[in-house]
C-alpha cells in the first residue's frame, strides 16, 4: 500500500501502522533479553576491583537497581503518555522539534542500537572462535552471520521473533543463574576463604566509578518504549513490563555476584579475568568449561535479536516525518515489522563489524563507539519529561512519575554522570572521533534536507 493512501477498510488501515500484539510477558522477555547479555560475565571483576570491599561492590549492584528502576518510572510515564515505535524519538520529537530527533534517529541507526549490535556481535564471535576458528578474522565472520541468521528470524514475523526470544531469554537466564549455582558448589568445596575481603581503595570516588560499569551492564531496558504500541493493556501494561523487567534483571544481577563472591573469594574475584570460566570449571570441571562458552553464545544471541527488534523501529518512525528516509516507512502489517527498516539496520551493523575487525579490539571498540552518543540521548530524553510537562500540561498521563521532580532529577544526572565518565575514562579515541563524525554528517544531511525543502516552499520563481 503506498503511504498517504486512503485505505478502503478498517482492516487495511490497521495493518499499516502498529498493533498491540504483544502480551506483558512478551514485552518483558524483549527487555530482560537486550539488558541481560554477555556483559555480566565481564564487569563484576571489573567492578570488584573497583570497589575495594565486597560491601561496596554489593551495594554498587544494589544501587544499579534502583537507579534503573527510578529510570524505567521516568520512561513509563512517557511511553504510556506518548505510545508509539519511535521510542525516545517521539519523546524528542515532541519536546525538541524534528531536528534533534533527526540527529537521534540517525544516530540511533549508525552508531548507537547497530553498534551495540556489532558490539554483542564480537562477544559472541570471540567465544565461538575459542571453540571452532575460521581463521584470523574468525570474530567478525561469526557476527556478521549472527546478524543475517537473526535478521532474517525476525522478518518472518514479530510473534516468530518473539518467540524465539522468550526461548533465548529463558535459557539466558537460567545459564546465568547456572553460573550462579556453580560459584555456590565452588564456594562450599571451601576452594577460596569468604571472608577474604580485601579493604584498599573503595571510598565515594570509587564507588561512582563502579557505578560506571553497573549501569552499562543495566544499560538498554529504555528500548522497551520502542514497543509500547505494541503491547497490549495500555498504560498499565507499560509500567507492568518495565517494573517486572527491573526486578527481574536485579534479581538475576545481584543473585550472580553474590553467589561468584561466595565461590572465588573477593580475591579470587577481582583478580579473574573469566568469572563464569572459573566457577564453572571448579564446580563441573572440563564440561563446565565448555557449558560457559554456550551460556554466554546464547546470552548474546538474547541480546542482539532483542536489540534488533526495537531498533528497526527507529528507522520506521524516522522514515514516516521525513521523505528522504520514506523507503523504510514500510509496515507489514502481517507481519507486524517494519522489514526495510530491519534489512537497512542489518547492513549497518555488519558494517560496523568490519570497522570493528579493522581496529585492535573489536568489542571495545564498539564501546567506546556508541557510549557517549547513546549516554548524552538518554540524557536529554529524560529531560524531555520535565519540557513535555510544560508543554502538554493538559494532556492525560495515566501513569505520573512518583515523587516529581525529584526522581526524573536523579535520572538525569545519574545519565550526566554516565556521559562525563565514558568520556573521561574512554580508551579508544579514535571510535569516538568516528562517532562524532558519523553524528556531524547527520547534521550535515538534515541541513541539506531543510534547504531543499526551503527552496521547495518558495517556489520554482523564489517569491514563495
């Protein structure tokens, strides 16, 4: 169906644009999915060694719950306010104008969501070549396979790739929670002492700079608002999945570090440059190592396929405000999926993996890639709340953030905080300058688009 046409049913109108399809639980398995990845098989020793003490690594895991939850409240009320598939873009949109969340948008497709996509890519590539090399660019071959296979999962239909996920995300969790299992086995052989905490270092300053590394490993609930037009029972529903997948993410986190704590000792944890390794091998020994290898495969083919669901949202809600992009403006209402929006998505990605590849280190690359742009969006998404509520005061919210304004106040600078630090502390300079040229062309693009659309509103003769 051409866009602007006037459809002859109810049907036809229906099946061009989002339908409420899914149930809380499928939502909620999209968000655990994308937030719970790999990720937390690297950071708890980086974390440990951080803090200083085992208290203070507890409490930073804690405090990432509840810094997310107060997050998830803030989302909940823009995205039972403002449902749509463009996220963070509607919200804005609506309170920035069109040229902010253009720069978003573009930079939402080719750094930030396709980023962190290449991102999980080369953690998956990295421990799948551990089992079978294809040769020095081994990596970057098993993620840009992982991208098409999945890619083409999810144009077969939002409820197949649903389904799938709901699959991957309950077998991540419980690989997790067997990791888990494992540091308690370790932890009662008595392989390390418990009490071995160590006391250097730890103090505020240490603390925040945990703090920095909890909060990526939370990072990525935000995108359920991508699919809050889709999810079924309105307002409520929203808030139910946010809240369910915030306490449910908590719960698996905190249920992880403590129990790895218990098995390796906090010695024995900060000093491990492969947690889930160690804890497996001493609990189940040869076949715990190979069971981790499958774990963490399965917790990043979670995480991209979440991911690539709600970001091919991004590039169907920026394709439907502005003409240059209207080829991805394709919703196939069988389907439910915008399916250009999901294939332009795949290309970039694999793109970036080649990048990735060229570079030293692909997974940090990455990170050091999409970090600050994703942090200072977030960032200004929560201000969006406070813009919105002067500029709508009227419109109905069914869901108003507890203890306003406080609560979005300290989303917003737990997200400044967030941005400074990944600047500070990046490693990689290079990804960023790449990222801040890939965002500047963005701004070069939308300059030449509202010139040609001024030209166009003058008129052939230039009077208007």
């Amino acid at each position: 169906m051409e866009r602007g046409a006037v459809a002859d049913t109810a049907t036809t109108a229906t099946a061009a644009t989002p339908r409420p399809v899914l149930s809380v639980w499928g939502a909620t398995m999209i968000t655990v999915g994308i937030v719970i990845g790999a990720g937390i098989f690297q950071t708890p020793a980086l974390v440990a060694g951080i803090a200083g003490s085992g208290s203070s690594m507890m409490a930073a895991w804690v405090l990432g719950g509840v810094l997310s939850l107060i997050g998830a409240l803030t989302y909940a009320e823009l995205a039972s306010t403002y449902p749509s598939a463009g996220g963070d873009y509607t919200f804005l949109t609506r309170a920035y104008g069109k040229n902010v969340s253009f720069l978003f948008a573009w930079a939402r497709s080719l750094v930030i969501c396709t980023g962190s996509i290449a991102l999980i890519g080369f953690i998956l590539g990295d421990y799948l070549t551990r089992l079978w090399s294809l040769g020095p660019n081994s990596s970057a071959i098993y993620a840009s396979l992982a991208v098409i296979v999945l890619t083409g999962i999810n144009l077969l239909g939002l409820r197949e790739s649903v389904r799938v996920q709901s699959v991957l995300t309950v077998l991540e969790i419980g690989g997790v929670l067997l990791v888990a299992l494992a540091g308690a086995i370790v932890g009662m052989q008595g392989a390390e002492p418990v009490a071995a905490v160590a006391s250097d270092g730890g103090g505020i300053g240490a603390l925040g700079l945990a703090m920095v590394f909890v909060l990526l490993t939370y990072g990525g609930w935000n995108d359920a608002a991508y699919i809050s037009a889709e999810v079924r029972g309105g307002a409520r529903a929203m808030l139910q999945t946010l809240v369910l997948s915030i306490a449910i993410i908590t719960l698996v986190y905190v249920t992880f570090v403590a129990a790895i704590w218990f098995g390796l000792g906090f010695e024995g944890l900060r000093a491990s440059t492969a947690v889930g390794v160690d804890v497996m091998e001493g609990a189940f020994g040869p076949l715990g190592g190979q069971l981790i290898g499958t774990i963490v495969a399965i917790a990043a083919l979670t995480s991209m396929n979440s991911t690539m669901i709600v970001g091919a949202r991004t590039n169907y809600s920026v394709a439907r405000d502005w003409p240059a992009f209207a080829f991805m403006g394709e919703w196939r209402g069988e389907r439910n999926l915008p399916i250009i929006g999901f294939v332009v998505q795949a290309v970039i990605s694999i793109v970036l993996i080649f990048f990735g590849a060229v570079e030293k280190d692909g997974f940090s690359t990455m990170v050091e890639f999409t970090a600050p742009v994703f942090w200072f969006f977030f960032m200004l998404s929560g201000i969006s709340l406070f813009i919105l509520r002067r500029k709508n005061p009227d419109l109905p919210r069914p869901f108003n953030v507890p203890l306003y304004p406080v609560l979005p106040a300290i989303f917003v600078c737990m997200c400044a905080y967030l941005l400074y630090s990944r600047i500070t502390y990046a490693q990689s300079r290079n990804a960023g300058y790449v990222a801040i040229a890939v965002v500047a062309a963005g701004a070069v693009v939308l300059f030449i688009m509202r010139a040609k659309e001024s030209r166009a509103a003058r008129g052939p003769s230039g009077s208007g």
